[in-house]
C-alpha cells in the first residue's frame, strides 16, 4: 500500500511539474512576443524618423560647393594643422561655411584636446563668424570634435560650421594657439568667388 502512495504521490507531483512548467512558458513566450512586438515597433519608429530628417537634410542643403586650394600644414610648437575641406552651402535661404582641419598633436606631454591647444576663428569682412553647431560650447562636449582627446603623436579631425555674411566675400580663418610660448597666430584666406 505505501508503493501505490508514493507512486500516486510521485505522479502529482510529476503532472503538478508539469502543469507549472507549461504555464511558466506561456507566461515566458506571452513576455517574449510582447517584447518582439515592442522591438519591431520601435525598429519601425527609428527607421521612420531616420527616414523623414533625411529627407529634411537632403532638402535643407543645397548648392553645395568644396572650395579648392592647395595649402601647406600650419605648424606651432605644440601641434600642427592641415585643412582638410571648406565646403560652402545654402541651407533654409542663409549661406554656410562647412570647415574641416586636421590636427596632430605634438605638445609632447599626453593626450591633448584641441580647445585648449588653440582658439580658432573664421571671418568675411572683418567680421567675426558665428559657429552654428555650438562646437565650443561644455554643454556639447560629448559630441564636439574641439573636446575629444587627442593622444600624443595623434591626428584628429575637427568639424566646424559658420553662417557666412554673404557668399560673394573672401573668408580667412586664423588659428590663435593657447599656450605659454607666445606664439603668433596663423592664417589661411579662402577665395570664394
């Protein structure tokens, strides 16, 4: 009699088992579908959006001209830059000055960020151009090419973008390092006509 007890005991317990094993895996394959739904429905959103600012992108920029020149690197003590592009542009009815440089850092003490190597400054007339991007700004230190490191013996490309006064008029950036070695600042002039 104890057999058929504990045999009987032994199968409950085995269909109960069961029984919560099955309706552990409906709860687990409901949670599994609805986090399925949940990542198909947010892929969506994202590619929809990614979709849509292109778009706007695409269509905000236009006329889009590099400007050509043929410039040797600006050597400092510390570091050294070579122009990459200035790319020029109209977006939203104003004019646009697209600027990229190459920066190697030679300070010869570790890893360096280029904002505190150099100050740097576009003009047209005379006239101190704004950067749009906020590229100097703390706040955008996470995503502006000016704060990231820069290692020893290291290049890094910096991404800057002025509103022009009009796109008739020469540009001239100058480069003002920031150091204690008094060193004058350095220019390039861009003809843009």
């Amino acid at each position: 009699m104890e057999k058929k007890i504990f045999g009987i005991a032994i199968v409950l317990f085995l269909l109960t088992g069961c029984v919560r094993n099955a309706d552990v895996e409906q709860v687990d394959q409901k949670k599994i579908d609805s986090t399925e739904e949940s990542a198909v429905t947010e892929e969506e959103t994202v590619t929809e959006e990614t979709v849509v600012l292109e778009e706007t992108t695409t269509e905000e920029k236009t006329e889009a001209t590099n400007i050509a020149f043929d410039i040797d690197p600006l050597v400092f003590d510390e570091f050294t830059v070579e122009m990459n592009y200035v790319e020029l542009y109209q977006k939203d009815g104003k004019e646009y000055a697209d600027v990229s440089f190459t920066w190697l850092n030679q300070a010869g003490d570790g890893a360096k960020k280029f904002m505190s190597q150099s100050l740097v400054s576009l003009y047209q007339n005379h006239t101190d151009l704004d950067e749009t991007t906020g590229a100097w700004d703390i706040k955008n230190s996470n995503s502006s090419s000016l704060y990231y490191d820069n290692a020893e013996n290291g290049e890094l490309n910096i991404f800057l973008t002025y509103e022009l006064e009009n796109k008739e008029d020469n540009l001239r950036i100058l480069f003002m390092p920031i150091n204690e070695l008094d060193e004058e600042a350095q220019q390039i002039d861009f003809n843009i006509k």
